[in-house]
C-alpha cells in the first residue's frame, strides 16, 4: 500500500483538528485550541477513514494515526471519540532509541497529548502506542521485531488512553485484542505500520505495583473490569533519528 503525506489542504487541517463523533469539534497539539466549524472537520474525517473493503479505517498514513473510541463504565461512560492526526512535523511525539539502555536495545513509542471539547467540557486525551524494544538484547528480550499480529497482553505492543482523568491500557489480564503490524522496520527512515482493535481496561497507575505481568500487581491495577473502551485505529510512522545520538 502506498503511504504518502496528505495533501496541503488536509495537512493543514488534520494537524489541527480532532473529530468527535459526540458532534463538539476541537483540536490542537500545542498552542491555542481553536473551535471550528461540524462541517469543516467531518470533511476530513471522512476524507481520513474511508473504509476499507473489509469494513475497517483505510490507512494511508505516512506519519499519522486514525482511532475510533467507545467508553464504557466510569465518567467517560457513553462517551464516543473519532481522533485523527497528522503528526508531520511533530517530532516531539516520538521516542525512538536507547537513551535508556545500556546494552544496544532500541524502544519505538508514540505519545499524542490533545485538548478536546467533548460536550461543552475541556477534556485532556493522551494516546501512547507502545512497541516496546524493537532491537533487543540478552538481558532485555525484544517485544516487537517483525511484521504479524500480536495479541493484547501483559506487555507491549500495547495501547494507552488517557481520558476523563483515567488511564485505559491494554495490558490487564483477559483483554482481547491485537496489533497487526503490516511494516516493520527498526532503524531510522523505516516503515512502521498497521492497526490494532480489541478492549483495553481502566488502569490506576500506582508505582508500587508497576508490573502488569505480575498477576498481584495487575490485580491492583486493573481492578475496574466494568470500565473500560473499545478501541479500532490505523497508523502508519516514518522512524525519526535515534534520541541520544
């Protein structure tokens, strides 16, 4: 599939607006959010996730994401979001390398931090898609190193939604759910591309039970099951320069 940047006109929109199927439209990723018009955003909307032929979100995206949300349980209970984003020119959303590491492993995350107007009420949304290594070592083993589906567990690939002052993640115990990763690579200029779907979970961070592979400690954490959201999204990112270099 080819993956190319979006035209100027829709550059210019999807960097700035988040569509939300509650009908309240606003976006921004920096600066001042700005309200515009139903109309003005719906165009990109469906411009953005025309369907494919097996009913998903088409995904086009050369350094973008595409997520549909369904809330369930909690304050965020009957709550529907339609995100788009075009993160051209947004280095500051990626992490890619081994500032962290000491043994030559290399993670590759996403982290996207809007405000949205959801009915008349400012709300902060973050979304992190997390691969994980991608370069893996013997003391740490990597999480995502090719193209395939991966199943929702303990450990990444994995999806973080912050919302309505909640985090929902995808690795509480009996999630279903998957990545599909249709292009992988691991180095700088790369592809990295394809989708995920499933259920992901209330989560209540809480440093001293960090270890959702922990049965104990995911219990603590994830202990809302009636809360929770369905989650479909495409993406598709170009791999920028390694951090630490």
């Amino acid at each position: 599939m080819d993956r190319q940047r979006p035209s100027n006109q829709r550059q210019r929109w999807t960097r700035l607006l988040v569509a939300l199927t509650t009908g309240a439209v606003l976006a921004g990723c920096g600066g001042d959010v700005k309200p515009v018009s139903v109309d003005a955003v719906a165009d990109v909307a469906l411009d953005a996730t025309t369907a494919n032929k097996d009913g998903g979100l088409a995904n086009n995206w050369a350094q973008g994401y595409t997520i549909d949300l369904e809330f369930h349980g909690g304050p965020a209970d009957g709550k529907k979001l339609h995100l788009n984003r075009d993160l051209f020119g947004v280095n500051t959303a990626f992490s890619f390398g081994s500032t962290h590491y000491t043994h030559g492993e290399v993670g590759f995350a996403m982290t996207d931090t809007l405000q949205v107007d959801v009915e008349g009420v400012q709300s902060q949304v973050e979304i992190i898609l997390n691969f994980g290594l991608v370069v893996g070592s013997s003391v740490n083993p990597v999480h995502t190193d090719k193209a395939g589906v991966y199943p929702f567990t303990c450990r990444p690939p994995m999806v973080r939604i912050f919302f309505k002052n909640f985090w929902f993640r995808s690795t509480c115990t009996g999630l279903t759910g998957k990545f599909d990763i249709s292009d992988y690579a691991n180095v700088e200029g790369g592809t990295m591309a394809g989708s995920f779907t499933g259920r992901i979970q209330a989560h209540f961070v809480d440093p001293s039970f960090p270890d959702d592979c922990d049965a104990t400690h995911n219990a603590k954490t994830c202990n809302k099951p009636d809360w929770y959201a369905d989650v479909t999204g495409v993406f598709g990112f170009t791999l920028p320069p390694k951090d630490g270099k």
